[in-house]
C-alpha cells in the first residue's frame, strides 16, 4: 500500500508543480498593455539600432527599473530590446578617473593679438610636453601687465571635461568671469566655454567658493585661461583636469530640468519637490530664491512617499547679483532614479529653491525583427520586457566588424496612445473556465490527497501494519 502512494504523492507533486507552472507563467507582452508608443525612426545595420529615451517616454514609466518599455514591429510581434549598460558596456563599469595636476605656464596677453601666429619660444620633449614657454618674441610689453595660464595636458591619458581650480592662499576675495580655450599646436586657438564664474569667498565665517570649469570633453594637448571680467591676472596655486573614462558607448550629452518646490509640511525651510519620472539623476543644482542669499543646504530624495528620506548632497548654496549673477557649484552624485525631492535650508528660506536635476538619458538597443515601421512602447502595470539575450548578437557582430563597432542612432518620433491610463492599473482577475488539463490536474492533486487520508487512517488503525505490502 504505502508503495503505490508513495507512487501516487509523487504524481501528485508533478501536477502541481505542472499546474503552478501553467499559472505563473505571463502571457508574452503586446501592444494594448502598454499606455504609449513611440516609433523607431532610422536605419538599421546588421538588424540593430540604438536610440536614448526621451523626457516623454519617462513621465509615462510606471516601473523605475524601466521594464515596462517593450519593442513591437508592424505586425504587434515582441521584438528585441534591451538596455545599453547590459548589453554593449563592459561588465565592470570602472570610475572616472582622478583628478590630475596640470603644468602651468604664464603667457602674456597680447599674444592673443597674434592670431593664427605664436610668439613664444617654446620648448618641448619628444612626447609633446612643454619644458618651458618663454616669451622672448613677444613685442613690448603693452600697458597692460595680465597674463593668460598656458595649461598643458600633453601627458593626460584620457579626455578631459573640466577643471579643478586652486586659489593661491594669499589671493583674498576672487570673484572672476574666464574663458577657457584649447588648441593642439599653440597657434591656432578655439574656444569651450565662455564667461565662467570662478569664486572664493569668505561671508562671516561661510565660505563660498565656484572652482570648477566644465566644458565638452576633449582631447586637446594645451588649454589656455583669460580672465575675462577685469584687467588682472587669475590668483591660481594650481588646477587639476578632470578626466572622463573612455567607454564603448558614446555617453549620451546631459538633460536636465527644473523643478519648483512646495513647503515641506511643519519643518521650517524644508520644500518638497516632485519629479515626473524614473530619470537617472546625477547631478543636482539647487539656485535660491532670494539674490544676495546664502544657506546651507541639505537635498535628500525617496522613491515613493512611504520611505524614510536619503541624503543625497549637502553644502552651501548662494546666489549673488541679478538673475545672470553668480551661484554656487552643482552636486554631483551617484545616479538615483528618485521621484520624489526634498531641500532643507539654514538659515530658512522663505521662498522655495530652483532644484534642476541633470541626467543622462539611458540608451536602448533594438533588435530590427519582421516587418518594420519598428515602434517601442511604455508605461504598464500589465506586462514586463522579457529578457532578451542581445549581448549574444552583438558579440558575434563586433568579431566581425571589431570592437569599436556600434549598431547606428535612431531617434524617436512622435507619440500615439495605445491603452492609455488602463495600461498603468493592474490587469483585472478575469474568470475564464478550467481547460480539461486543469481538470485533470486538479483531480491528479485531489486523488492523491485522498490516497494521503487513506493512509493515515490505516495506519491508526492497524499500527503494526506499516512496513507491509498488501
């Protein structure tokens, strides 16, 4: 007896299993779970395209791990699609690199009145580096007596996108406008960025300092600063380049957007603010309210209304002159797909801080399957993005086409509604009839269940009976 329930029980246990497995597993996505769609507008090669994510595409994401996006061709088959940091990235993403110091070379200021002509005497190493920068050519000294600083980043193993000023320490109050030029043989240059602030104050025991210039990266040998605001010299004791990582990917330039706060409920200088999507936050401004303003500031955020607040950044902000004046410097941060932000103040501001949140928008890849127009669609509660095993084809495409390889950009046109607001509430339970599988299940489960009783009570009944067969 107890052999053939033994039999029996596992049967049973291959039913369920079998009968769980059949109601786990979702149906595959299509078009009507989702809120939107977007069509793929580009031409692909070797079957795949890349395209970034738009503002609108997530202010209508549901999921802030961005698996209710999916991909559809013209005939509403699943196609596809997975996100670049999975699929094109190297596994370990490393960091940027640290900050390096520069050389600096004081050239004088009318050399700037040579174009396309250098008036130094320049001496270099065999590997481009400047040993020394004299300006025996020069004509005579004009009246004025400012120099520019000659940056060289002939030895920097990577792009630069900024730099890290140091104040000379007998300097006193900064308050400069430079710009900041580059040129790869010292004669002929062009310009990164214009007018920016550089910063070094000390308010009644608050220091205030902007000392970081940031521009597109480049890869240009030698920068060159002028002080733009004055007839005078920049006080540095040093700068540092802030080197980007090189990655396989193109890292796609920032967005960003501002938000407007509310007060923060009982707390004194405390503004909440709201944010429309899953963005990919990496850095932070926070610009007061007030001109001629100064506060320590703490920015904190949380997924959703339920969590504990996490600080994010704290220092001092300030504001000074009119609304083109100077302010203080962003924060930069590990990126945090938050929606929901919180400034606290001190001293407290009356008014709300401008929080502008800057991102890079995350890139997708799209495998071009059947028939195009190719469209992605977003925003569901309903459906989730199967796991497409896209790493697979793109290696076997860069053995052919090498390493650098890329699938081309595509971008994304305009919306159109698919099942709207309906796709971001739960799918309804519907009560569809058994199949006669799930019959047959459940009277495998039931038949086994009884077998079980059956059992029991025989042996209650006869306790010496246990070990024997009939």
């Amino acid at each position: 007896m107890i052999g053939r329930v033994t039999a029996m029980l596992a049967l049973a246990t291959l039913a369920g299993a079998a009968l769980a497995q059949s109601r786990a597993d979702p149906p595959p996505p299509v078009p009507a779970d989702f809120a939107r769609a977007w069509p793929v507008l580009g031409e692909d090669s070797d079957g795949l395209l890349r395209f970034a994510l738009t503002p609108e595409v997530y202010a209508q994401l549901a999921r802030d791990d961005l698996a209710d996006i999916a991909a559809f061709n013209a005939d509403d088959a699943g196609i596809a699609l997975g996100p670049v940091a999975l699929v094109l990235e190297r596994p370990q993403r490393s960091r940027p690199p640290p900050p390096v110091p520069l050389p600096m070379f004081a050239v004088p200021r009318t050399l700037r009145e040579e174009p396309g002509r250098s008036l130094m005497l320049v001496e270099r190493d065999t590997d481009g580096r400047l040993r020394r920068v004299d300006d025996g050519l020069a004509p005579p000294a004009p009246a004025t007596t400012a120099q520019d600083l000659l940056l060289d980043l002939s030895a920097v193993d990577a792009p630069v996108a900024g730099l890290q000023l140091e104040i000379a320490s007998e300097a006193g109050r900064v308050n400069a406008r430079v710009d900041v030029e580059g040129s790869a043989d010292l004669s002929r240059w062009h310009g990164l960025v214009r007018d920016q602030a550089v910063v070094s104050l000390n308010e009644n025991g608050v220091r205030l300092e902007r000392l970081r210039l940031e521009f597109a990266a480049t890869d240009l040998p030698y920068l060159r600063l002028r002080r733009v605001d004055r007839d005078a010299d920049l006080p540095l004791a040093g700068v540092q380049a802030l080197r980007v990582r090189r990655t396989v990917v193109p890292d796609p330039a920032r967005a960003a957007f501002t938000l407007d706060g509310t007060p923060g409920g009982p707390m004194a200088g405390a503004f909440d603010y709201t944010g429309a999507g899953p963005f990919p936050v990496e850095r932070i401004a926070v610009q007061l309210a007030e001109r001629n303003a100064v506060a320590r500031v703490i920015v904190e955020s949380r997924d959703n209304p339920a969590l504990p607040w996490r600080e994010r950044a704290r220092g001092t902000a300030f504001r000074l002159g009119a609304d083109d004046g100077i302010g203080n410097a962003p924060f930069d941060i590990a990126p945090v797909r938050d929606r929901h932000w919180r400034v606290r103040t001190d001293p407290a501001q009356t008014r709300a801080p401008a929080l502008t949140l800057a991102y890079r928008p995350d890139q997708f890849v799209l495998l071009a399957q059947g028939t195009p127009p190719y469209r992605i669609a977003a925003g569901s509660r309903r459906a989730l993005r199967p796991d497409y095993p896209l790493r697979v084809v793109l290696a076997e495409v860069q053995s052919r086409r090498g390493d650098g390889w890329l699938p081309p950009e595509a971008t994304l046109g305009a919306s159109v509604e698919l099942s709207g607001d309906a796709a971001l509430s739960p799918r309804p339970q519907a009560s569809e009839p058994a199949s006669l599988r799930h019959w047959l299940l459940w009277g495998v489960l039931l038949a086994g269940a009884a077998l079980v009783i059956g059992m029991v009570l025989h042996l209650l009944r006869n306790p010496g009976d246990g070990g024997a067969e009939p």
